[in-house]
C-alpha cells in the first residue's frame, strides 16, 4: 500500500475543480512517496482511477499537467496513446492489455471523496 494513499473519507476534489466533460490528475505526497489519482467527469458521472498507464506504469496526464479525455469518452496515455474507456477503465486501443485500476469513490454536496 502506498503510504501517500489517503484514507476512506478523505477530500479528492470539488466536482468545479474538474472540467465537464474532462479529467483531471490529483496528487498525495507522504515523505518522497506520491500517489496519483484521476478525476474524469462526463455529465453527472463520476469516475477515478490510478494515474499510471497498466503498460508501461507512466502517469496518463501530460507533461503540462493536462490529462487527455478524447470525444468525452476515452482517457489517453500521454507517453504512447493507448485509450481507456472512462466508464471502466477498459483498454479500449493502443499497446495496452490490462485496465486502468479503478478507485471507489463518494460523490456528495460537489465534493469526490475516497470510499
């Protein structure tokens, strides 16, 4: 377990925080530990997932931070451009075989917390 995971309950994101439809990368840091979490948003649905592309273990998000959501509907690997369905995690194209690694999440009063 990585340390700088936080517990169940903690704080995320607000949802105004995310772009709608789009995903955004959040980081936790304990010591020189740090885990990574994406946020996407398409309507009123929520998703999140381990920022780290199953291929190759790179964060999905961009150099600028961006992360790149296609047609409101596919998150893709910023170092090779494999797509992840946004509803499951599915690797949907590109070098990859294994899903993203899916995160339970709370969504209440415009607030995403861990479950």
């Amino acid at each position: 377990m990585n340390p700088a995971r936080p517990p169940a309950g903690a704080l995320i994101a607000r949802l105004d925080d995310i772009p709608n439809p789009g995903a955004k990368a959040f980081d936790f840091r304990a010591g020189h530990a740090i885990w990574s979490v994406i946020v996407a948003r398409r309507g009123e649905d929520v998703f999140a997932y381990e920022n780290e592309c199953p291929h190759a273990g790179y964060p999905l998000e961009r150099p600028d931070g961006r992360v790149v959501m296609q047609s409101g509907r596919y998150l893709v690997c910023s170092a090779h451009g494999a797509s992840f369905d946004v509803e499951d995690g599915e690797c949907v194209g590109g070098p990859c075989d294994d899903p993203l690694t899916v995160i339970a999440i709370a969504v209440r009063d415009g607030e995403v917390r861990l479950a």
